[in-house]
C-alpha cells in the first residue's frame, strides 16, 4: 500500500512529525527508518506469504512498523499490546500468523536500529496460511469487538483500507497542516482507518497517545498543541468535567457510542466544531458529518453515508410515527467493505449476506434527505405495547434528574406488555 510517494515529496516532510510524547519522528526520516525495517526483516526470511501478528500500541516506534509492513504489502493481523508471560500463554496466535511481532517503546529506543525496538517471536502453532485464495494479496485482518458474539477475524484488503481512509481525509477535511491528537487505539478501524492513516495521507503531524487519561491528555495538549482529535463520547464528556476554561479545536471528530445532544453542544461551546463518525471493523468509515453542515443536524446524525455506501432499513422491521421517519435495523453496501471473515486457520467462514448487503445490528433511521441517524444496539431496545422502547432514551431522561450522572438500562423478563 503505497501511501508515502506523494507526503515525503512536500515540502513540510522536514517539521512534520509522528511523536507520542517520548519520541519523534519527522516525515523526512521515514524512508530511511523503512530501509533499515527491510534488512532488519531480512535476517528471518520474512516474505509477503509470511502472515504475521503485530502487537499495537499508540507509539512511534510501533506505528513506523504498522506503516512499513502496509508500505510493504505485507499481510498483518492487528492485535493489542499483551504485557508478560502470563497474558501471552492466553493470547495464543491464529494458526495462520508465523510470527508475533513485538515492539519496545521509551526514551532509550534509538529509531536508526530497529533491532532495538522490533522483535520477532515464532508462532508454534503455525500451519501454515490457509486457503491459498484468501492470500494472493496483501491483507490487513482486524478483530471484530465481539459486542454482538464472539469476535471474529475481519479481512481488508490494502487496497479497499486506503480508498476507506481517503474517504475520510475528504468528508472531515484534514490537510497537512493539522495537528491531529489520537487518543483512541489504532489497532482498531476508528483510530487507524479514520484517523491514523488519514493523517498520514496528507502529511499532517500527529500525537499518538498510549492509554490517555484527563492528566495526560491535558499535558499532551499543551505539548502538542493539537487543533484535530478523534474521540470518543467518554473522552469528550471527560474533558468537559475536567477542563477549567474553553480551548477551541477546528475540528474533533467522536465514534464509538452515541453521543447525548446536550454533550454536543456543551462540547461545540468550549472546544469547537465537532462532527460525529459513524462505521464498524467490517466496513470502515460508513459515514460522517463535515463541518459544513449546521451544528443542529450534526448533533442528531453521523452526516450522511460515505461514496460508495448505500444504507436501508431491512424490510418489515421501520416503524412510522408521525412526522419522524421510520426505524429500523440499518444494513449497508459498502464499496470499500472486508472481503469476509476467517477463522484461526485463516480459511474463510460462511457469512450471511443479503446481495452484499451487511446487517449492521444497529437501530436507526435514515432522513430524506439522506442523513443518518444511528440510535443504538438492536438488542438495546424492546417492544413495549407496540412501541418501540430506545434504552438509549430511558437512559437520557433518567440522567437528567438532578443527582444522576450516569444510568444503564437492561431488559429482564416479559410480560403481556413485552420484553422488559
């Protein structure tokens, strides 16, 4: 995936940078960091047919090896960071990655010697890379969340993850004069699809940051100065409680929950314009607002759907009320969607499908003029004498009682009336 052809040719490649708050890299350096990764890889053999498992962590020197093994083609797993023996022998590899590859990070890495910083541990249980088919080309694979089953293995390909990340750069805007803040994992599709690799494509500096917390995020921000950040509800919630005085941001982009409308325009008060994005592991960024659109619409939607991506409702489940749209499970075709799952041994598992459309298990309604409105789990929702009952909205009503900071809803049960 060629993604630095255009960026190391600007004139900025010099002050532009990767840092996490210990160590920097400028965009300048980067060709060179690649060549010393490529002899490096070398000495064990690695071929593209190699599939190998990274370990993530939001750091400089694990994000120069997630970009040189995209830059190189190689087919990668993405998996969190694992800390000690103990959590290592519970975190066995898929059969189909030959090596787990490990990074160190602090302020004794030299990034001119990655045989400082970049392990490579043989997987045991190797057999092999499965169904030749599924690895004629590059691939990246994600594990899904598991919110609705047991995590699954998701599988990209390089090609589809750039046209997903490029879509991104274009609906939010970015140019490579951001600074952009990541907060958010980039071992997930949200901090790398929509933030990580959009910031790159451009050029724009950014600050990965490990773990962020109030405090840290704080002196982050005052080191960094960012003026892009990809959140999440939480965080933005979080940093409204915790900060003493306003500090606007052009632009903070939110995924991961739903977000309450007075957060919203609590938050567009005291630190900019804010747009929220909505998407999965399966199909990347499905849409997002842009910052042209009036503040009132991008606090009760995600913006409409991405190029290439169609939205409906499935068919029998939209329930009309008077001058609000019908609502209903949300599906989706994506241009730029996975290619299918695959289990341990890297061999495809059967996927139900509908004509290539993707049962995204979210409720939500699709305006006429084609925003989209994302209200929540299907199972966060019962029937209630007809009517559909919203978790989401038993929650908000509750939270604002004086007193209550924060309420979870579940169904117990069934009655005449319905579940719950």
């Amino acid at each position: 995936m060629k993604i630095f052809d255009q960026v190391t040719s600007s004139a900025n490649t010099r002050i532009h940078l990767l840092t996490d708050g210990v160590l920097s890299c400028s965009y300048q350096e980067i060709p060179d960091i690649f060549d010393r990764l490529q002899r490096h890889f070398s000495k064990w053999g690695i071929s593209k047919e190699n599939g190998l498992a990274l370990e993530c962590e939001n750091s400089v020197p694990n994000a120069l090896v997630l970009l040189y093994l995209l830059e190189v083609e190689s087919s990668v797993l993405l998996l969190p960071k694992v800390v000690g023996g103990s959590q290592l022998k519970q975190s066995p590899l898929p059969q189909f990655c030959r090596y787990r590859v490990v990074t160190d990070s602090g302020s004794t890495v030299d990034l001119r010697h990655p045989e400082q910083f970049c392990h490579l541990v043989e997987n045991e249980g190797w057999i092999g890379t499965g169904d030749q088919a599924n690895h004629l080309s590059p691939k990246l694979y994600l594990r899904t969340s598991g919110s609705t089953g047991k995590p699954k293995i998701a599988v990209h390909s390089h090609a589809k993850l750039m046209g997903n990340a490029l879509n991104c750069v274009n609906r939010l805007g970015l140019e490579s004069n951001d600074r952009i803040a990541i907060p958010v994992p980039i071992f997930h599709m949200y901090g790398l699809g929509a933030g990580f690799l959009p910031g790159i494509a451009v050029g724009a500096s950014i600050d990965l940051q490990p773990k962020s917390n109030l405090l840290r995020y704080l002196q982050r921000e005052r080191n960094f100065n960012p003026n892009v950040a990809f959140m999440t509800p939480t965080l933005c919630e979080t940093l409204l409680k915790g900060r003493k005085s306003p500090r606007k941001y052009k632009l903070t982009v939110a995924a991961g929950d739903r977000m309450r409308e007075d957060t919203f325009a609590l938050y567009e008060s005291q630190m900019g314009s804010l747009v929220k994005l909505y998407g999965s592991t399966e199909m990347g960024a499905i849409a997002a607002a842009s910052l042209q659109e009036p503040s009132e619409v991008r606090s009760q939607t995600v913006g409409k759907p991405m190029p290439g991506v169609q939205m409906r409702l499935e068919e029998g489940t939209g329930e009309s009320f008077e001058g609000m749209e019908a609502v209903g499970e949300l599906w989706c075709q994506h241009e730029l969607a996975f290619e299918g799952y695959v289990d341990e041994t890297g061999n495809p598992v059967i996927q139900d499908t509908q004509d290539n459309w993707f049962k995204t298990k979210d409720l939500g309604r699709i305006w006429a003029d084609g925003h989209l409105e994302v209200l929540g789990r299907c199972d966060h929702s019962v029937n209630r004498d007809g009517l559909l009952v919203l978790f989401s909205d038993v929650e908000r009503a509750i939270e604002s009682i004086e007193g209550i900071e924060s309420v979870v809803v579940v169904s117990k049960g069934e009655s005449q009336r319905g579940k719950g």
